[in-house]
C-alpha cells in the first residue's frame, strides 16, 4: 500500500499555526506582489471567494466580512513543511516528498500492528498536535491509487479526512466520482482527447485497453491505466525528478531604475538558482539573464536578455552571482522604469556524467557551498549570503501583510507575558 499525506489548505493553515486570532475566521494568502490570492481558508471558501483570482476584485468582500489577509511568508511555509515531513517519515520505512506540502510513504513490505483507518488517524493525530497542521490521508495499493484516495479525503465529503481504497469495491466507488481530468497524470488536454472516445470518468479509464491507450497516446497513460487496477509502475528511484531548465524570476515591488538595484535584484536570482542546482546535484553550463519594462504601460516596450557559457559547468553561488552581475549592463538602459528580472539555468548537466577539464585551473571547492548550505538550513534562509545581493533593497517584492518569522527569526519569537 501507498499513502497520500497533504496539507489541507497549507499556506493558510501556517499562517493560523502562531496566530490564534486569526483562527475560525476568513484568511486568505496572497502571491508575490500581493496581486492574486493562492490560499483560503475554509471560511474564506464559504464567502465565494476564488483561488488565483486577483486580490483587487475580492478585496471588498473579505473587508466586509473582517477577513485576514496575508502576503507570502515563504520562510516559515518551508520551515513548516520541513518539520511536517519529519514528523510523518517517523510512520514508514520510505518516504517521497512530492511538494511542500504533501508526501508518499512507501508501505509496501509493510504492515501496521493497527487497522489502516487508526493508522491514518495516529498521523493526522500527531501532525496536528506537534504543529497544529491539519492534514487529509489517501491509502491505495498505488502511487496513483493513493492520489485518487486523498481526493475522495478531500473532496468526497469525507469527515474524518481519510480515504482508503482497500479492495476493489471501495476502489471502485471513489474511481466513479472522480473525473478523468482529476486523475494524477493526466491534464485538460489529454482529457479532452480521452472524452472523445467517452471515457469521462477514472473509473472508465481503469476499464479501457492500456495497450490501445499506449497506442493512441503513450507509455505514461499506458501506466496510469494499470496504476488504477492495483499495478504499482512508479518507481521513486527510477522517475526523472531533475529538471533540464532552472529558472529564477520576479517582479519588482517598484519599478528599477538603476544599475545598481538591478545588479543586486540578479545577484538575488542567482543565489537561488545555484542552491537549486546543488539541490538535484547538478551544473549549469550556459545561463541566460533578461530584464524588461512593463509591458501594459504606455511607452516603448523594452526587453533585453543576454547569454553566458562557462568553460566547466558549474553550480558555485560566486561564479554564477559574479557571472549575472556582469551581464547586468547589457540588460540596462538609463531612463528606462524597468518592472521585472530574472535568470535562468538553460543547459543543466548531472554531476554524476560531468567530464572535467584536466587543464582547468578552478579553485572552485563544493566544501565551501556544502559549508554555506549547512548553515542556511540550521539558522534560516539567507543567514549567509553573498554580499553583491545588498541588504535592504527596495525593488524587493510588495509584501504589505506579512506576518512573522516565528521559527526562523530570532527577532520574530512570540513573547509571552505572565503576570
């Protein structure tokens, strides 16, 4: 068996973890910028509010209900998640982050001295009473099995936030409520294709030929079909997790004017895209920066990027910070209100086939970078930086409502007063 931990509503829920007045009441958790809502709360839910909608045209509506509103506060989303993923690896031998805020465990092999529903309840049980997360649990005799689970737990009315496929007429319930579309793997359009040959439902996808499926589609549909029938064809150490771009890209919180800001704001860029880069083991061997006006305004649009090849693939902070604020002057142009920036990793290569230089005079040590991520994650993001990023920069995003750091900044702790 496999199980499907996620994180009801998690944005919000972090947000209502340190900060009880804001419990049992409206909340929603806004993007970069503040422009758009990506997270409610369930009374938020119940106002009609819409997800990814713009923050400006629900903003009279949570104002009148006396709704909470808060920006991104990605540090303490990813400290959060970190524990929860903790905490649930203690309920299996093999654990699969699949998202900041849900997870596989690996059952198989494995049997719990419990039934699966007490077993489901024991981690939701614990979740909620170290980190006051609430959470939904799907079990299936697959990954995708699990995925279909944890919708019902979700979205099938399910009370208690459980949901386990355990024999076929269980699995077949849940496979008739759920749409085609809904099922993990398959998207809008490939949908679209599926209900032109009246398949509508997982149910009638499980039933469908997986060999014709292979056919007229691919292999991957070929193992989703089998997945639904119990077949376990998702291996976490065979799938392809690398990704072959990286990129690292945000809007001003007010528009860049000079060179200097938009040398610091690419240095910021390339700070992340080099952890991404050690963080799936790999270099970057040709990296591309652009910069550009708003394109909505009323002038001449401005866009400009540039590209940059290293002799050595790389994933060094130094060489790839010192590299895109180089390239900064070709992306600037006095007088120009410039609205966003980024950078991007465009020619990834794995560590493990990378060919080094004999001649090559680098002296580049990954110790140094292990050293600095070590630290970043004991005492929180950005306690060590490069210096080129600045500290206090003013094109940095808008974050109007952003709550504390309560678990990663020492200055944010809760005080307590007892008299």
């Amino acid at each position: 068996m496999f199980a499907l931990i996620d994180a009801n509503s998690f944005y919000a829920s972090a947000e209502q973890v340190f900060d009880p007045a804001v419990r049992r009441r409206p909340l929603v958790v806004l993007t970069n910028n503040d422009g758009c809502i990506c997270a409610l709360s369930d009374e938020a839910k119940q106002l009609g509010i819409k997800k990814f909608g713009p923050y400006y045209q629900s903003e009279q509506i949570l104002r009148r209900h006396n709704a909470t509103i808060r920006s991104s506060n990605y540090a303490l989303y990813d400290d959060l998640s970190n524990k929860m993923m903790r905490v649930i690896g203690r309920f299996g031998p093999r654990q699969h982050v699949y998202s900041i805020d849900e997870c596989f465990l690996d059952l198989r092999r494995w049997q719990p001295t419990m039934s699966w529903e007490r077993y489901a309840n024991a981690i939701r049980d614990t979740v909620f009473t170290e980190l006051r997360l609430p959470v939904s649990i799907g079990i299936g005799a697959t990954p995708t099995l699990a995925k279909a689970a944890s919708f019902a737990a979700k979205q099938l009315g399910s009370k208690c936030g459980i949901s386990v496929l355990r024999d076929a007429t269980a699995t077949e319930a849940v496979l008739k409520q759920l749409e085609v579309q809904q099922v993990w793997g398959i998207g809008k359009r490939l949908a679209a294709r599926l209900n032109a040959m009246h398949i509508h439902s997982a149910w009638a996808l499980s039933q469908a030929s997986a060999r014709q499926l292979r056919q007229y589609f691919s292999v991957e549909v070929e193992r989703t079909v089998r997945e639904l029938n119990g077949v376990v064809c998702l291996d976490w150490d065979t799938l392809p997790l690398n990704k072959q771009q990286l990129f690292s890209t945000r809007a001003f919180g007010a528009p860049v004017t000079s060179l200097s800001a938009l040398r610091q704001a690419l240095a910021w860029h390339g700070e992340r895209i080099a952890l991404k880069l050690r963080q799936q083991n790999c270099g970057v061997k040709t990296l591309t920066a652009f910069a550009h006006a708003n394109p909505f305004a009323k002038h001449d649009p401005f866009h400009r990027s540039t590209l940059h090849t290293f002799e050595e693939p790389t994933s060094d902070t130094r060489d790839i910070v010192g590299t895109l604020t180089q390239l900064a002057p070709k992306l600037f142009e006095s007088g120009v209100l410039l609205h966003k920036c980024g950078a991007g990793a465009i020619d990834i290569i794995d560590s493990k086939v990378l060919q080094k230089d004999l001649f090559a005079h680098s002296t580049r040590t990954p110790a140094l970078m292990a050293c600095m991520d070590a630290i970043n994650r004991k005492f929180g993001t950005n306690t060590l930086g490069m210096a080129a990023k600045g500290q206090h920069a003013p094109w940095h995003m808008k974050r109007q409502f952003l709550s504390p750091q309560y678990t990663t900044n020492w200055r944010h702790i809760p005080i307590i007063n007892c008299e």
